[in-house]
C-alpha cells in the first residue's frame, strides 16, 4: 500500500492521464479500478502522477528502441531489484524477462548467477557491470569493462546496464 496518495483519473493531468490510458485501458480509473495486465495494482503509477513531469519523463524512454537486447537488460534489472531487496523490480522484471525470451534457468539462477552455468561469457559481463553499478558505486575494473566492450560494443558499454 503507497504512502503517498493515488492520483484518481478525475484528477489527474492531461499527460498523466495519457499514461493512464497507455497502461490501464482508455476511460479505466487506476485508483478506482486497480491492476495491470502484469499482476501489479498499478500504483507505481497512480503515486508518480503527484509529480507529471517525472511520470512523463520516467515514461519517455522506449526501452525496446534501446541498443542493448531486451535479454540482458532484464538480466540486469532483475539482478539490481535482487541486490536492492526489491521484490517488486526483481519479480516485474522476472515477467519482462520471459517475455524477453530469458530462459527460467537463468530466472532463477539471477541470486547465485556467479558460480551457475547456464550465463555465456556476454550475460556474465553484464551481470559483473551490474554488480559494479549497484554494490560498488560505480567501480568497474578494465579488464570487465574490456570484456563488457568486447561482448556488446561501445555504443551499449557507455549505457548504464541498469536501464
């Protein structure tokens, strides 16, 4: 249950009320009528529409037309949300994962992904970075930074693994 309070469709902006419609269906009222087609109430959104521009802006990126393959960003979301002890970010991404073609084997390998062997030396990569962005504030050796380079290239090394 939020602490903040929802933002009913009455209420809402026009731009929140366009991310209503994207997500819940045309003319539903989220508050009123809670959950999304992914099993969550849906009130990551209803509370963010306190602040529209940061709903709007969190919204604006399209993660499909990103240049890193929707496979290992979910690995690598779902290994931040393991690490944070988010079970919200960990068990969406695990849904965002499947539908990503992320075998369950690697699913449920995510906690101990270090010693499993279903990774190939690409996945682990992004799993290492991502242990680096969220346990050591940033710090990456060179030789996993090559590695990462090497398996992905430039264009999706320069963008945080989380995103």
């Amino acid at each position: 249950m939020p602490r903040l309070p929802e933002v009913p469709r009455a209420d809402a902006a026009p731009e929140v009320v366009k991310m209503y419609d994207m997500v819940f269906g045309k003319d539903r009222d989220p508050v009123a009528n809670p959950g999304t087609s992914t099993g969550t109430p849906g009130n990551c959104w209803t509370v963010h529409a306190n602040a529209p521009k940061v709903l709007t802006a969190y919204a604006a990126f399209d993660y499909t037309r990103s240049s890193l393959p929707g496979a290992l960003r979910s690995l690598a979301t779902m290994r931040t949300g393991y690490l944070k002890e988010s079970q919200f970010v960990f068990s969406q991404q695990c849904k965002v994962a499947r539908m990503s073609g992320v075998s369950e084997d690697k699913i449920a390998s995510i906690p101990y992904w270090q010693i499993a062997t279903c990774f190939d030396t690409r996945e682990r990569a992004v799993l290492a970075y991502t242990d680096c962005l969220v346990l050591q504030s940033g710090r990456a050796s060179d030789v996993l930074f090559e590695t990462l380079r090497k398996e992905i290239g430039d264009e999706t090394s320069s963008c945080s693994a989380t995103s």
